[in-house]
C-alpha cells in the first residue's frame, strides 16, 4: 500500500489479483506472457532510472527490470507464474538486493516461481495447453524466441493431439480496454499526480522572467515534482520560449528567455506511476497585450469549450470538434484565415496553426492505452475515463498572414475525469486566465 508524501494518508491499494481475474475472464483457453522493461544503460555501463513497463505492472504489480510473467488461462494450477531474477551477492553490490524467490511468488500472489534464466527452457511446455498466446513480438529477445519455438512445437503435434496454441495475438486486445476505465485507486493517484503538478507549477512560474534559462524553469517544476514525493517528471519536461513553443515537442530547454518572450510550459509529475500532464502559456513580462492577447483569448474560448463538452456518452471527437470550431472562429476573427468559417471548419483550413489533437488518454502512461474507436465508431465517454483537453495555436517564425504573432506558441492543457453525471477537471487548481498566470510569472 502506497503513503503519500509528508505522511499523508495511505492511498487505496491496488488490486492486482482483481485485474488478473478479469483477464482470465478474456483469455478464454489462451496464455499471456508480459515480460518487464529491460534495465536501460547510458553512456558506457552508467545505468538509467528504471521505468517499469505498464502493463506488467498494472497486472502483477512487479517495478523491476528482468521479470516476466506468465498467465494461463487454461490451467487448472499454476495459472498467474512469475520468472524473476535470483539472488546474486555480487551483481546486488551494484544495483541493490533482490528477493528470494519464495518472498517474490508471496509478495505478488504468484502461483509458482521459476528464476528468469530458466524461462526459455520452461516456457515452451507452460504455453503448450493453450490455444493462443498473448505477446507482443519484439517486446523481449528471450521471450520471442520462446513464444516462436511454442508455436512452432504446436504446428508439428497440433494436428495429431488436436492441442496447441496456433494464434498470435497482442496483448493490448485485452488489456487497453480494462485501462480506459480508472479504478478508485488510480484515480487516487492520479489526483495526486495532478495536485503535486499545480503545486510545483507555482513555484516554477516566478522562475519565468526575462534573462532566466529555460533550464531554470524546468529544473523548478522536477525539483517541485521530487520534493512532492513524486516519481519524477512524467514525460520529458517542455520549456519553451519564444518561437520555440512552435515545436512541439520541443525539449531542448537550453535558449535564454526575453523580455516579450511567450513561455509555454508542458510538464507534469508521475506519482506511483500515475502520470500527470499540464500545459501553460505565460508572458515573461507579466503583461499579454495586443495580438497576442487576442491569440490566447482563442485558445482559452477553445479550451472552455473543451471542458463543457466533456460529458457521459459524449466522445473525444465532439470535444475535438468543439474546439476546432472555437480555433476556426478566432482565426476568422483576427484575420489569419480570409475564408468563411464553415468552409475553415469543413476544410479543415486550422490545421497549420492547430496541427494535433485536442485529447488523449491519461494513466500509468501519458498517452495512456486505450482505443480512440472501435467497429461502431468513437469510444463513447464512460465514468473513470481519464484524459486530457489542449487546445493550442501555433504561428511559426515568417508566417507574413499573422502579423504580430510570427514565432507564437500558445497551448492550455488541463487532466479531465469523466464522472457518472459531468466530468472533473482534475487541474482546475491552476489558472488559465491570462491575467492570473502573468501575476504568478518573474515579470
């Protein structure tokens, strides 16, 4: 059970035994195989932060590299296995202790335990009651090649035996699904990871003012994200000045802001592995007047109108669409566009200047898993839906169409959950209002 920082409350635990029981449900007579997130080096043997993969972690639980897990769907025992490292004195002098194998099959409700150097051999025998196999090619060396020898066995003894797997499939057919709707406990952390992303934006807006380096500002919004007992930043932290907020993903953070300067901010913090994602655009001076003032004013109508249509039965396409009518409808306005708004809206004319999305799912993963559509059209919104609103414009550098806004990157992003009658915007804590962010900024 997770505690949060400064000794708050423990959060809800998550039941990974209650996700594994519905997989079961799906997987019929076929297994599933979820190996971990390899250890990652960097330059030379300098190893990186382990970042588990989720959909092991969102089944079993288990946040260390060399696992790998293995579900039988059709097995009357040994039906959750686990394959983990054993205990090694001279590699855990470098990268920590590991369980024994026992402490490991106990902490996580496995059936059996086997060490991870063994799987290759047990594998092929494990996978051979089934009728399929869940695992997606590539994800692991040594798994593919035992994922391709259990099939191949079957292909010779299938049709004498009548007993094999002879499918392939990924696992995501099971498991996007099962994440789209959050849980109690993801959503406890999930609302976490949203307060602790506001909080640490306050404390790294005064770090925006003239002259300042947009590594300051993005060293401010990890050091809030850390200090808050974060994992750390969710995705890589964006901090961009100038005509910089027009790429992107730009996350270079190393240019100098100036004085009328446009900063955009694209950050937020993973906690338990819940991801956060908040984007702000604030004057370096504290002051938005002019034509840039009136392109922000059209991504905030654009945002507004986001939230308002994020409701039960709606879909994300109408939140799209309600924003792309409140992007097409300023461009109009102030000249960018010369032709009649329906016409901007039917030929979809905003795109140079509104190129993405407005929304994606939010969960153990930025863009979270889960469909967008499926064979009768878009998703329809659900209570627990998690997801974000972005509405942005962008004017890159010698756009002669939009005098006074060349070089201009504007973008509003808030978290929004669906709930049984409306939705919640879960970073409503943090303004938008122009005004307000330029009285938070270093001016």
């Amino acid at each position: 059970m997770s505690r949060g920082p400064g000794g708050r409350e423990p959060l809800p635990p998550v039941l990974h035994g209650h996700r594994r029981d519905r997989v079961f449900s799906r997987l019929g007579d076929g297994a599933m195989v979820l190996p971990a997130a390899p250890a990652r080096s960097g330059n030379g043997d300098s190893g990186c932060r382990h970042r588990p993969d989720s959909e092991l972690l969102y089944l079993t639980g288990l946040d260390r590299p060399d696992g790998i897990a293995l579900l039988r769907g059709f097995a009357n025992e040994d039906r959750f296995v686990l394959f983990a490292p054993e205990r090694d004195p001279e590699k855990e002098l470098w990268t920590g202790p590991r369980r024994e194998l026992e402490e490991t099959r106990t902490l996580f409700g496995a059936d059996r335990v086997f060490p991870v150097g063994e799987f290759r051999a047990r594998a092929p025998a494990l996978l051979a009651g089934g009728d399929g196999i869940w695992y997606r090619l590539g994800a692991h060396p040594a798994c593919d090649r035992a994922v391709r020898e259990a099939l191949r066995n079957a292909r010779s003894r299938r049709p004498r035996e009548g007993a094999g797997p002879w499918r392939l499939t990924d696992p995501g057919t099971i498991l996007d699904g099962l994440r789209l709707r959050k849980e109690h406990a993801e959503i406890a952390r999930l609302r976490r990871a949203a307060k602790i992303s506001e909080a640490a934006f306050r404390e790294a807006l005064p770090k925006v003012r003239a002259g300042a380096g947009e590594w300051e500002v993005e060293a401010a919004l990890e050091y809030g994200f850390r200090s808050r007992g974060a994992n750390g930043p969710a995705f890589a932290t964006i901090v961009a000045a100038g005509a910089n907020a027009c790429t992107l993903h730009y996350a270079a953070n190393d240019s100098r802001i100036r004085a009328d300067d446009l900063v955009l901010l694209d950050a937020g913090a993973e906690f338990d592995r819940y991801c956060a994602d908040i984007t702000r655009t604030v004057p370096a001076s504290g002051r938005l007047e002019g034509a840039r003032r009136e392109a922000y004013e059209i991504v905030l109508n654009a945002h507004r109108a986001a939230v308002a249509a994020c409701a039960p039965g709606g879909t994300l396409d109408e939140v799209h669409e309600a924003v792309v009518r409140e992007v097409a409808e300023g461009l109009v306005a102030v000249g960018a566009l010369a032709r009649p708004l329906e016409e901007v809206v039917a030929e979809k004319l905003h795109r140079p200047f509104f190129p993405h999305r407005t929304s994606h799912w939010l969960g153990l993963d930025t863009h979270d898993a889960g469909p967008y559509r499926d064979r009768e059209g878009p998703v329809r919104l659900e209570p627990g839906m998690v997801f974000t609103v972005e509405p942005g414009l962008y004017f890159p550098p010698g756009g002669a169409e939009t005098p006074g806004l060349a070089g201009t990157g504007i973008r509003i992003e808030d978290d929004v959950l669906i709930t049984d009658d409306g939705a919640e915007v879960l970073t409503a804590g943090l303004p938008v209002d122009a005004d307000e962010l330029g009285a938070l900024a270093g001016g």
